[in-house]
C-alpha cells in the first residue's frame, strides 16, 4: 500500500513538467496537483482516522483502498485540468482511509516501541521504493509518446490486487475498552487528541519535516534547470557525463538514497537513541540545504538528492513514536492527527515555495530559501528534544502497558 501511494505522490514533481506545458498554468496553479491531494488526505486522516479504531483496520484498510482505485481508474478519461485535480484530490482522501488503518495495523503486529519505529521505518522503506519507481514510469511512459495518466492506471490495477488480499488476510485483533466516555471512538474524540502534547509535538514535527522534504521532489526539478523562465527542462549547463545525468535523475537518486535509508534504519533505530539521530540528520539537511543555496546549481545538484539520506528516518520516527505515545486503541485516531498535519505540510510547503517563486521572477531558488526555513525550525525543535527529553516518562508507561505481553 505504501508503495502504491508513493508511485503516484512522488511522481507529481515530474508530472507537474508535462502539465505546464499542455496547460499553460503557473507554478502556484501547478503546485495545486500536489497541495490539493495533500489537503484530501489532511481533512481524511483528521475526520475519518477513528475509523480505523471503530470499524477495525481490515474494513477501513479495504474502503480507502477501493475510493483510491475508483479515482486511479477515472485518470483514463481525465484530460482537463480542473478534472485531473479533483482525481488527485479524492485519491488523497483515499489514502487518509487506508493509511491511517495501515499504520494503527503496525501497532497491533508490534511487541514493543522499539520494534514499532522499526517496522515503520520497513513499511516507509517501501513508500521510498515506491517513490523510485513511479518517476521512472511516468520518464518511460513519455519517452514512449504515452500519456503520463496511465501511472495511474498503473496504480490501481495494483490496488485490486491489494484489495484482493486484503480480503483473504486474517489481521489481528485488538481490544478497546468502551467503558468510559474517554475512550469512545468518535470525531470528537480525535479532535480532542489535537491538544494532547504529545500528538501535538510529533505533529508539528512531521508538518515541518514534509514541508521542506517536499521542496525535493516538488520543485528540484525546477530549480535545477539552467533558466528557470523556460517551460521546457534543459540541462545543457551541466557538465556531459555523469554531472548532466544526475541532473536529470536527480529526483531518483534522491528517493534511492532515501529509501537505502529506511532500510538501514529497520537497524538503527532498534540501537540508538532515536531524539539524537533525528537532531543530527536534521542538522545535515540544513546544511545540505544551505550550502545548495549558496553555492549554486552546481553544488545543489550534489548536496539537494543528498539529503535524502538525513531524511530517511526522520518521518517514520516522528510517526511511531507519536503513535507509540498512546495506547493501542487509540492508534487509528492519533494516526490520523499526525496525518493531518503531515499532509497539511505537503500541500502547504510546495504552495508557499510557489507562490514566493512566482513572486520572484518564477526562480525555484526562492522557493527553497523557505524549505531552509523549515529545516532549521524543525532543527531547533529537535535540540529541544533531546535536551528535555519530554517523552520518556510516557514511552516507558506505554511499554509497560501495552506491550508488557
């Protein structure tokens, strides 16, 4: 499922090349294909993640993923705009369904807090597979003279077979005491998790982290083009060889690094402190960002698809542990939170960088200086973790009573 998702969400900073050019839109107007969908998803996760906890995952799991086929499928006679946006923002609330029933599924498989940041980080390592892979197809798909909506196309024949499965798997199954008011399974419940420190903390974290991660594969393929007031992408500024080939892979090479990572971090995260790997990996995308700036296109083009390995661990960290933070019958509801802001980052962050490029001549360069902002906000945030270490305490009480079994 995480890799479905990503074969299209990842694919929209490609995508949003061909549409400039059939459509004749600006860069805010085509920010809407990626900003949209992310605010279906945001309203999704917010409104509809108790269904995970009081419909079970297996049903909610099987209801997103049907509304994302039916949308992947109408792509085939999508050939306006304004049609093809209103697709991509229902396949959005599609994936709030059934993420949120996903990642309250990891909780239920996991037997301790640890293990559970690392069978996100696994699950995340086939979101990044996903991110490879759908770029390479839409770049296949138009090579070939064949329209970039079949990625879509795509993407929901591997839906059915998904939903397919999903029937035919027996998921385990978790208890929800109903006794109290506290724990009845609602929207009002869910909102109320909004004030819950802990939600709210790893929430503002991954709006953040998405919000400058989205800079990469949104608006890199913009910034790295040699003049940045031509609809059509050239990398004739770059050196012939292996220079001019990341240029124009650079959207690749930053997803296979970052999905190498998450990989990697199945084992890291299991072994070390966790507030200070995602300080010092924030602290090298500030960096990498900054020095991307400064030393022009020529460097970016090295340190931007870096970055992809300081990002690897980062949002499946904030998301486990924020889920972690509460018990499982919970885990649907909370998940949904941090998916709202996740995805209210995502559909917020390239919007801005958009409309501060178009203020500044259509450079994607202004665009980034804001993605810089964000790092460097979640960076101090993150020194703040690990000076105070506000979640210890509530980590320790959830092992104690969620996972002592």
């Amino acid at each position: 499922m995480f890799m479905m998702f990503a074969m299209t969400s990842d694919s929209v900073g490609e995508i949003i090349k061909e549409v400039k050019v059939a459509f004749s839109v600006t860069n805010a107007q085509a920010s809407l294909m990626h900003s949209l969908p992310m605010l279906g998803i945001a309203l999704s996760g917010l409104f509809l993640g108790f269904l995970a906890d009081k419909l079970g995952r297996k049903p909610t799991i099987i209801i997103g993923l049907a509304l994302f086929g039916v949308a992947c499928y109408s792509f085939l006679i999508a050939n306006d705009f304004m049609l093809i946006v209103s697709l991509m923002s229902l396949s959005g609330v599609a994936v709030g369904i059934f993420k949120t029933g996903a990642l309250a599924l990891i909780g239920d498989i996991s037997t301790s807090t640890k293990q559970h940041t690392a069978t996100m980080n696994g699950a995340e390592a086939f979101f990044g597979v996903g991110a490879i892979i759908g770029p390479l197809i839409v770049a296949y798909l138009i090579h070939q003279g064949v329209a970039w909506q079949w990625l879509y196309v795509i993407a929901g024949g591997v839906c059915t077979l998904l939903i397919i499965g999903a029937l035919f798997v027996k998921y385990p199954t978790y208890s929800r005491d109903t006794s109290s008011g506290e724990n009845k399974v609602s929207i009002a419940q869910s909102l109320r998790l909004v004030k819950n420190p802990y939600a709210l903390g790893f929430s503002i974290g991954a709006f953040l982290y998405v919000a400058a991660e989205s800079a990469i594969y949104v608006w890199m393929p913009s910034y790295l083009v040699c003049d940045a007031t031509t609809l059509k992408a050239t990398y004739d500024c770059y050196s012939e060889g292996f220079s001019q080939t990341l240029a124009i892979y650079s959207v690749t090479a930053f997803f296979i690094l970052r999905a190498a990572g998450r990989f990697v971090g199945i084992w890291m995260m299991s072994r070390f402190n966790w507030a200070l790997v995602l300080t010092v990996f924030t602290g090298a995308i500030v960096l990498c960002f900054g020095l991307g700036l400064w030393g022009g296109k020529q460097l970016a083009l090295y340190l931007f698809p870096l970055t992809g390995i300081f990002m690897s661990v980062i949002y499946p960290t904030f998301n486990s542990k924020g889920i972690s933070c509460f018990p499982k019958h919970q885990h649907g509801s909370v998940a949904g939170v941090i998916l709202f802001f996740t995805a209210a980052g995502a559909a917020a962050g390239p919007f801005i960088m958009g409309l501060v490029s178009d203020a500044n001549g259509g450079d994607a360069k202004y665009g980034f200086m804001v993605a810089t902002g964000f790092a460097a906000l979640l960076f101090i945030g993150l020194v703040y973790n690990v000076i105070k270490n506000p979640t210890k305490n509530r980590l320790a009480e959830i092992e104690a009573s969620e996972y002592a079994n």
